[in-house]
C-alpha cells in the first residue's frame, strides 16, 4: 500500500508539470505521464517496469525512424531461438534484479538500524540498581497528559540477557 502512494505521488508530480492553471487537462497527458513513470528505471531494481515487463528498454517516440525498413518474419526454426534467448535474459535479468533488491534492502536495514541506535542509547544495567520504569501508555492514550511519566524507584533482582526483573521497595515484583 504505501508504494502504491509513493507511486500516485509521483504520477501526482508528473501531471502537475504538464496541466494548465485550472486543472482539467490532466487527461490529455495521463498516457505520456505513465510512459515516462514506467520508463524510469527504480532505485532498488535498477531496472524500469517497462523492462521487467517486456524484456528490453523502452523505445521512446522520437527515437522511432520515420521510415521503418522493410521487416523480414523469422521463420520457425529462428523462433525458438528468439524465445530461447528472451528466456535465458529474463533469467539473468530476475537474478540482478534479486540481488539488486537484496542489496538495496541491506542498505535500508542499515539505515533503519542507525537511526534507531541514535534515538535509543544502549542501557546496562546491574543487579541491586535503582531505576524508574516509564509509562509508555501516556504517550499514546488520549487525555493521558496528567499521568505519570515514570512509576518506582524499582530494584534490579535479575538479569537474563535482555530481560531485567524488577521488584519494588517492598520486594514485590
């Protein structure tokens, strides 16, 4: 869903350039706008659709000849050879296009993973610490401003990795 959006926000952004200031043209450019989305190679493929799609790069108009020289049909025989061919290039293209994804998802994991260490700084702690444990359902309830935004001092008791057990003043967990 979110790149069907990020997709209309870009068809959004092509008709823009091309509508006139009471924007009721945009039908007239609807097909160009999505020849030339399709046409565009993606960041994470490397690869436009319109290659996924039919195997090569789009021809664009202008680089149509005016006069196309007489087309011979291949025969049978050179058919299979055709469709051979076009198999083994989408072969090798899913395969680029597979490590091409794999390499763009390491990149967002990477990114993902340093935002998040900026935002969270790492946490020891030690057993017998006193800590304060936050409320975290004031952040997302409504008319929760007045609540609390810490609740204790609790005690450390036990470390298991990630997992920290509390335990209260009155030794209460």
């Amino acid at each position: 869903m979110v790149v069907a959006a990020a997709w209309l926000r870009g068809l959004d952004g092509t008709l823009a350039k091309f509508v006139n200031e009471h924007q009721n043209s945009w039908a007239l450019f609807l097909d160009y706008a999505l020849f030339a989305l399709r046409s565009k190679p993606h960041s994470m493929t490397k690869v436009s659709p319109f290659q996924l799609m039919y195997g090569r790069e789009a021809r664009f108009p202008c680089e149509v000849p005016e006069k196309l020289l007489e087309f011979i049909l291949p025969t049978e025989t050179e058919y299979v050879g055709i469709i051979e061919e076009m198999n083994t290039k989408r072969a090798e293209m899913q395969s680029q296009i597979k490590a091409n994804i794999e390499v763009a998802q390491e990149k967002q994991k990477e990114k993902y993973r340093n935002r998040v260490t900026k935002k969270y700084k790492p946490c020891t702690f030690k057993e017998r610490q006193l800590v304060l444990l936050k409320n975290c359902r004031r952040s997302t309830r409504k008319g929760g401003v007045l609540e609390q935004k810490f609740s204790g001092p609790y005690v450390v008791s036990e470390l298991h990795g990630k997992l920290v057990k509390l335990v209260n003043a009155n030794n209460v967990p």
